[in-house]
C-alpha cells in the first residue's frame, strides 16, 4: 500500500505511544520533560501534530528504546514531515476536519463504508456531484468537483484497498433536490460500471425490506496493513471524529458485520441496479 506522510505520522505516533507506555510513564510526565502540555503529546500519539526531532530524542533516551526502536522512529519523523502544500489550490477546498481521511485512504488495506441516505464520495457520478454542490450553491463548484474526482484515483492504484460499500435504498431515492430520474439514472450506471471495473471494489445494496431493529449513522471503518492504528471515521454536520479506541472500533465492526450480513449479495446488487436503472429510465421524459 501507498504510504502518505499521515500514515506515517500515526504510525510514528503508535510507536511513541507504545514505548511511553512499556517504561510506565504517563502523557503528563512526557509533557514535563518536553516542557509542553499535555495535550501536545497526545496530539504527537495520535497523529494529529509533527515531533520535533529534538523532542523525539529526549523521548526516546527517557524510554530507553533500543537503537532499532530509535531508529524507526527517527525515520518515521523524518518522513513525516514533507508534502507542504498538498492543500494548496483546488485542494485547498477540502475541509480540515476531512484531510486526514483523503490522506489516508490509499494507505487502507481494507475500508468498509455504510450510507443510508445518501452515495458516498468515491461512488458520486459526476452529474450527481453537480447537482449535490449546485444545491448546496456552493461557491467554488470546480474545485469540489476536482477534489471528489482526485478521491476516485485510489480505485486505480497498482494495489488498491479492498473498497466495500453497503448503500442503502434511500440513497437512491433520494437525489440532490429531490426527484431526479437523470440523476438516479446517471449515478446507477455509474455504480454498475465501477463494479465491474475495480475488482476491488465491492457496492452492496441494502433494502428497504430487510429484517434489521434498526440501521445506525454513516460510518466508515479504516483497516490498515501497517503499524497504522486502524480506526472509524464519522462524520456529522459540523465536521467529522476519528475513533481508534479498540472498544469503539470493535462495536463499528459488530455493526457493519449486521449491515452487510443483511444487505444483499453482489450479484443480487447488481441485479436490483439494474431494475432501478429501468424504472429510471421509464420515467424519462424526452
């Protein structure tokens, strides 16, 4: 898998979290030492801020880490540190709260997305996409568009993530400002053609009629091949959060595991796409 400077970065920071914790210190005797506050150092942990390669030396000399713990992670901050300006230009358009999932997207080994209500970034065809953000009457629509197309290049990566994809039913019925056969139609041929050019790339459906108590918020789930903490990415109206506690994580993967076991089979997706594609296409007026 691709690696991006946030990968490496968290991955630096398990590593930092791991040998603090193997010595017995705690975040707020790290603060002592660097002389900061705590919050830096479980920014540092997570991810979320660069080490200093200085303050990284006197971590590693209070953790007692051997020369090869130290040199991993001497590395990892040396390669985490590049990359300024990604979010410069059209890029500039993505939110910050959204950055470090975009990072790192390509570096998933496997990513597993549920949506109720409406179709995910990688998913949106581009009339659906026009639509979406004219509604919004967003005021740079290039860029959003640009940027949404760049989150399609990880389906073409020489080895990409298992992408796996539950959407439920309501996602399309439910077009960007309302009832829009064109729009359905366009975004369910889309999905038929990117199901049978990525082979990684796997769109369950979930209908209305399924035996389910209940189905929960849009949540993505991030596995990882590396020492990167695998984590959930949520995201609500004012931003998203990013959960990486083992508790949290392993209730998501209870609940995608309900999701996915209800929604229908690839072949049984496709199928029930394809009847959606003709009652579209029956309601088109020429």
């Amino acid at each position: 898998m691709p690696s991006t400077v946030t990968s490496r970065r968290r991955q630096l920071g398990n590593e930092i979290r791991r040998a603090r914790m193997t010595v017995g210190m705690t975040q707020q005797e790290v603060a002592e030492l660097l002389g900061c506050r705590q919050g830096k150092v479980n920014k540092i942990e997570s991810g979320a801020v660069a080490v200093k390669q200085a303050e990284l030396k006197q971590m590693l000399e209070a953790f007692q880490c051997s020369d090869a713990q130290s040199e991993l992670m001497l590395e990892l901050a040396r390669s985490s540190t590049g990359q300024r300006g990604q979010w410069s230009g059209y890029r500039s358009a993505v939110p910050h709260w959204f950055r470090t999932f975009t990072d790192l997207e390509p570096a998933a080994g496997e990513i597993l997305s549920w949506h109720g209500e409406r179709i995910p970034g990688p998913l949106q065809s581009e009339h659906y996409m026009l639509t979406q953000f004219s509604e919004d009457r967003a005021t740079d629509v290039t860029s959003l568009v640009r940027n949404r197309q760049d989150r399609k290049q990880v389906f073409d990566l020489d080895r990409p993530p298992y992408y796996r994809f539950v959407i439920g039913e309501a996602a399309f019925r439910r077009m960007p400002g309302g009832p829009n056969p064109s729009v359905a139609l366009d975004q369910v041929e889309h999905l038929l053609d990117l199901g049978e050019r990525y082979s990684r790339t796997f769109i369950h459906v979930l209908p209305f009629d399924v035996r389910l108590a209940f189905t929960p918020n849009d949540f993505t789930i991030m596995r990882f091949p590396d020492a990167t903490k695998d984590f959930v990415f949520i995201e609500h109206a004012a931003g998203g959060i990013y959960l990486d506690d083992e508790g949290d994580f392993e209730l998501f993967v209870d609940a995608w595991d309900r999701i996915r076991g209800a929604a229908l089979e690839l072949n049984e997706s496709v199928d029930f796409l394809r009847g959606l594609a003709a009652e579209f296409r029956s309601q088109m007026k020429f």
